[in-house]
C-alpha cells in the first residue's frame, strides 16, 4: 500500500495513520468499511457507520476547497483538539487538570482520526464530559440541602475561558460551591426565600441534567466535525441533517408546518406564539400555553408520547409537507393532567416568518418648522426562497424584493424625503442578495470583487438596471452587521450613494460554500459543510476583513466591540487588498459630513434622550469591567439598590423633559416604551441630509430635492 506525505505532514503522523488503517482493514475484512476501535464502554455514545464514513469526507471537503489549503496534519491537530475540548467546556469548570492530561495522548491524533474514520477518542472524551456534567450537577444539588453563609466576603469569577483547570476535585467543588451561591444570590436579589430559591435551582439543575442524557451521537459528531472546521476559520462549519434544515428555514424565511413556535418547559414542549398565515393560528384550536403530550401522523396514525423529548425531536415530528395532517394531543394551558386533554387536528402549510423579514415605517422629523418624512426601513437578513424562485415561484421571498415593495409602499403612501436601511443586528446571508439590494439604490457597476486562494477574481455587478429609489440614503449598521451588510453598507459608502452611521461593523470579509454531503442530489440527508473559498473585497480593493466598515458619522452603541467581532475569533484570516474595479461613484463633497456632524452635535447637546443612552452606555461599561461578583447578601443589596436608584433617576430625568410621568420602580419601565435614541440620531441625520444647504446630490441625479421623492 502506497502512501505518499502530503504537505507539512510528519512522518511519524503518516505512520499512526497507517498503523489506525491496519486496524481498520483487520476489523471490518475486506470490505475495507471503518470498525470501532473498542475504545469505548458499552454505554458511552458511539459514531456509527455512516458517521465514520462522513469524516474522511469532511476532511477532503476542509483540505481541499478552504482557502488556506491547509492540510489537516498534526498543527491542525492541535487546533482541533482545543476546539472541540473549548465546544465542551470553555469555562473550565468540569474537566480538571488530569483529565486534561489524559487527553492529551491524542492531542495530535485528530488528524488521524477524521481521515480513518476512527474517531472513537474523540467519543471518549465526550463520555468524561458526560461523566463530569453528572457529577457537578449532582453536587450543585447536593449543596441545596444548606443555606450558604451570606456575611462572607467571597466572590464568583464570571470569566473563566482563561483561567487554569482546577487540579483536582477539591477545586473543582469549590468552584461549584461559588456557583451555585452565585445562582441563588441571584434570586434572594428577585424577593426569593433560600427555600424557594432552593427549589428553582433544583429544578434547573434537575432539567439540565435531564437534557443532557438525551445527547445523541449525531450531537457529538456535529460538535466534532465543528471543531475541525472551525480550527479553519470562524465561518466553516458542518451542518448535521437537522442543522441543515434549519438553515434552510433561515435563508428562505418559510417552511411547512403547522405555524406554532414552540419552547420547552419543565418537560413539556408548550406553545409559545402562533405565527400569521400558519394552519394553528387559522384553525384556532391551538393556544398560547398549550402543552403537546402525543403527537400522530395523518387521520389514524399512532399517537406518540413526547413528554420529556427534546424540543427538536418534537419538532421535526410535527413539521411535514404541505398538505398533510398532523394530529396533537394537548394539555390546555393550566390544566392537570386529564379529562381536559384533547385531541386537534390540523393540516399543514407553508409558513412564512414575516418576524425575520424587512419591516418599514415612517418618522416625521420636524426641521425648522418643516415636516420632513423619513422611511425607516429595518433589514435583519439578507435571504432568499432559493428553492421558490428555482421552480419558477413569481412570489418567492427575498430581502431584495421585499425592500423593493417596501419603497415603493413608501412612495405610494405620500413618499419620503429620506430613507434609513436599518442593518444593525443583521448578520448577513446570501451574497446575491447583497448585489442585488446595492443595485436598488445606484443604476450600474460593480458591487463587491471576489477572489480566491488561486487569485481568481470575479466583480459581482448590479444585476438589475434602475433604481427604486433616488432620494438622500442613510445605512446605520452597528458592530453585529456582518458579511453581506457589510457589502451593502462598503457599495453606499463607495459610490458616494449615502452615508453610514452608527458603528464599525464586525469585519467579516469571506465567502463560504455550501457544500452537501450527500453524493447524490436531493434533500442533505447526511448534512453540509459550509467552508470558506474566498474573500470579497470593496470595489476600492479593500477588504472589510477583520476591520469592517468605518461609518461616516459614528454613533453610540450598546455593542462591546472588544467583545465582538472578527478581531476577535479564533483563527480569523487577515486583512489585505487588491486592484480596485473601475467604478463611477457621485462626486464627493467634503464638507458635507463635518456639517452634518457640526449639526447632530449641536442637537445632543439638549437631547435629554440622547443623555439618557449615553449615561446608560456608561453604567454598562462600568459593569463590564468586573469580571466577578460579591457572594455577600448586604453588599449585593446595597449595590443592586443603587443601581435601581440611579436608573429610575435617568429615566425620570428623560421622562420629565419629554412631558412623561415620572416612575416609581423599575417595573414601571416597559421595554416597549423606551426610545431607540440611536434609530431616533440616524433619522435626524438623514432629514439633516434632506436639506438641499447639505447635499448636491438633487443637482448631480436631477432628482428634486424638494419634493417628496
């Protein structure tokens, strides 16, 4: 048998491997099939066949089409290991330190292992896991039979990512010992007795012990085959089966079912929310608080107990295709367990999640003594019915489509005089539907170049001719706008089209494939692997790599970027340039950014909303500079009180100036009620913009500046 080094491979590395297939082909004969190693108890989660087949693949997926073409050898080995030992504990809280130390005799194996197929090390180390989970949650509920002594001045270490493995299980308790004090200070802190707050925690710990005995196999191999891919970089990934679907639902805003979001609660997978459209909320035999205790396929299938199953497992039991029944048994919200129980039938449908997509609405900004209308239109994604437009669907959902409708809603109901994309929050989504929403907004030319590991570079034009809209355009993106708003937010601010506000977003600047596993087409039975094959670029020739996009005009945000970002991720590609494309941008106008900026700092300067955000702002820096918490209940009370004390006197000091009562406690403050101050900036930016003293841009297009566009 011949075996040639690939690079960077060690030869010892090439002599493991080839001792692991020696096993493999004694074990399984000639077939050549991967077998178990023996590894493992009998009742440990084990890989099964297909499993052990899929790896390699993985592995020739990852080596062979990633953009570093890095081989999987005893380096990535090493990256591999501390991922998938990080995926199970990354606050260094079960394993100790010997166990870490047994581990590591495979530290520079999981090479060998993902291109054998035999991977049962890695299931071993997810038994430990599971034996420690049990262990620790035992003891936290152990330790619910005392109440702690709450004069002592101790303290909770919240980050521990950096800290040392405890040494032995001496530590280990005592970490746990902190912990649980920590959980139960925190509801004494709501008005709880150490008895009620006892018996919450002996819930929880009790459910998350549950939870964690329904791990599957499939769990631990997608958590494997995550660490091996993101030892890449931060945006490779596999997708089990059930991952893959969900993804799917994802990018295409639709799927069939019955239309319920569902949640699980002290074992009973319970109703939620109805969605608009879906077969529950139209039937109205559904309701908010329902349990689901059996579910059966068709007029007369089996009704099935899902007590205690995983909310996942409930779920994929009640999804199907369209046009077929699904029965539920259900306790009604309150009800013991009964005579009220019944049974309802429902027929599914396709389902559409309007909550996840593009939303508009107006703000009338008053400048002077003039109304001036600004369209707010928030994007959280960039997504497509891929599926639907493949089969000729003249009404398939996309972001593009959708913002296209929206405008024009806008420009039917009196038009605006300035438009906001809002884009915080939206971490991306189909590159195509990056291009195609920049083209809404400038008539031609290139959109985002593309280049691979080889060099090969492809420019990404606006596929569409036209505009939808030619009025004054602000994009507010904060430090969670990721890959395609960041695309969209690079192309306004290049071709001069508008301005971005708010803050740098998170500097994500590659490009993945979707890659199915399947070797045949159809639905991804065996699951997907998303691997990175490129980097986009501006049409300047810069990347948004690692540094994003730098708004024109910066605005606050609740956002930590030292906390979030691709600066941040392991293994994140590095910044660099190339050529830029040739592009027609608007002229420049220097002095219309100072102006405007001259102009909002002036208007903060009196804005008591604006005082508000930004002494809020400041109490959570504070916060997020202690990386522990007291133990001792008068200290915690003191400071809680304080807090509370200084958040209703901003908010009374907010509510005065704006012509509101003022409150009492916290719980008089609803979230709904609270101003987006940050939107509210942006959309006094943009009317700022409007003002035809603060643009040429009505003289450049021919668009009438002074007239609802």
């Amino acid at each position: 048998m011949e075996q040639h080094l690939r690079p960077g491979q060690s030869r010892r590395s090439l002599l493991a491997r080839v001792a692991l297939c020696m096993l493999v082909l004694a074990a399984s004969g000639s077939s050549g099939a991967p077998a178990a190693t023996g590894l493992l108890p009998a009742n440990a989660l084990q890989p099964t066949a297909q499993q052990r087949m899929l790896a390699p693949r993985v592995a020739g997926i990852l080596e062979n089409k990633h953009y570093s073409h890095h081989p999987i050898d005893d380096s990535m080995s090493a990256r591999v290991a501390d991922r998938f030992l990080d995926s199970l504990d990354s606050q260094h809280s079960y394993f100790v330190a010997s166990d870490i130390a047994d581990f590591a005799r495979w530290r520079t194996r999981f090479d060998d292992m993902i291109h054998t197929g035999q991977i049962d090390p890695a299931y071993l180390i997810f038994a430990r896991f599971q034996q420690r989970n049990r262990e620790r949650l035992q003891y936290a509920l152990a330790l619910l039979a005392t109440e702690p002594d709450w004069t002592l001045n101790e303290r909770y270490d919240l980050d521990r990512d950096k800290a040392p493995w405890p040494r032995n299980v001496q530590e280990l308790n005592e970490l746990w010992r902190l912990r649980v004090k920590s959980d139960a200070l925190s509801l004494i802190l709501t008005g709880k007795t150490w008895k009620e707050a006892a018996e919450i925690l002996r819930k929880r710990y009790e459910r998350v012990l549950q939870r964690a005995e329904k791990v599957t196999g499939d769990d631990v191999f997608e958590t494997l085959m995550n660490a091996y891919a993101t030892a890449y970089d931060p945006h490779s990934n596999y997708f089990s089966p059930r991952s893959s679907e969900e993804y799917r639902i994802q990018m295409s805003l639709s799927y069939e079912g019955i239309g319920a979001q569902l949640q699980l609660n002290d074992d009973y997978v319970t109703v939620s929310g109805l969605l608009d459209g879906g077969a529950a909320k139209a039937a109205g035999t559904l309701k908010i608080g329902d349990r689901i205790i059996a579910v059966g396929q068709g007029h007369d299938g089996e009704m099935v107990e899902v007590i205690g199953w995983r909310l996942d497992d409930v779920v994929q039991k009640i999804r199907g295709k369209i046009n077929t029944v699904v029965r539920l048994q259900i306790l009604p919200a309150g009800a013991a367990p009964g005579p009220d129980e019944r049974i309802i039938e429902l027929t599914r449908n396709k389902v559409t999640l309007d909550a996840q997509a593009a939303k508009k609405e107006l703000k009338v900004i008053d400048e002077g003594g003039r109304k001036l209308r600004v369209g707010v239109i928030s994007v959280p994604g960039f997504y497509e019915d891929i599926d639907a437009r493949r089969e000729g669907d003249p009404n398939y959902r996309s972001t593009t489509r959708d913002v296209r409708r929206l405008i024009g809603e806008l420009q039917a109901e009196g038009g605006v005089d300035a438009l906001v994309l809002d884009l915080r929050g939206d971490g991306g989504g189909y590159l195509p539907e990056a291009t195609a929403l920049t083209g809404l907004f400038i008539d031609h030319g290139p959109v985002v170049q593309v280049q691979d590991t080889e060099g090969r570079l492809e420019v990404l034009d606006d596929p569409e001719a036209g505009v939808a809209y030619t009025g004054p355009l602000a994009v507010l993106v904060d430090r969670t706008s990721a890959s395609a708003s960041e695309i969209f937010a690079a192309a306004i601010q290049d071709y001069h089209r508008g301005l971005v506000l708010g803050q740098t977003t998170f500097g994500k600047g590659t490009v993945q494939q979707l890659i199915p596993l399947d070797r045949w087409g159809g639905p991804p039975t065996q699951g997907q692997v998303t691997v990175t094959i490129a980097k986009f670029y501006r049409v300047t020739g810069e990347s948004t790599q690692l540094r994003g996009v730098v708004p024109d005009i910066e605005l606050p945000s609740p956002v930590d970027a030292t906390d979030v970002g691709e600066s941040v991720l392991h293994y994140a590609l590095p910044w660099d340039r190339i050529a830029p494309a040739p592009y027609d941008p608007l002229p420049y106008d220097p002095g219309r950014v100072p102006a405007l900026e001259k102009a909002e700092s002036t208007r903060t300067a009196t804005d008591a909303n604006y005082h508000w955000l930004m002494e809020g702002l400041e109490t959570l820096a504070t916060t997020r500079k202690e990386h522990s918490l007291s133990l001792n209940l008068k200290q915690r009370q003191q400071e809680r009180a304080q807090q509370e004390q200084q958040r209703i006197a901003q908010e009374n000091a907010r509510r005065t100036a704006d012509g509101q009562q003022p409150v009492k406690t916290l719980d008089e403050i609803k979230a709904d009620d609270l101003p987006d101050v940050v939107l509210s900036l942006a959309t006094q930016i943009a009317a700022d913009a409007a003002l035809p003293a603060n643009t040429r841009y009505a003289a450049e297009t021919g668009a009438a500046r002074d007239k609802p566009l």
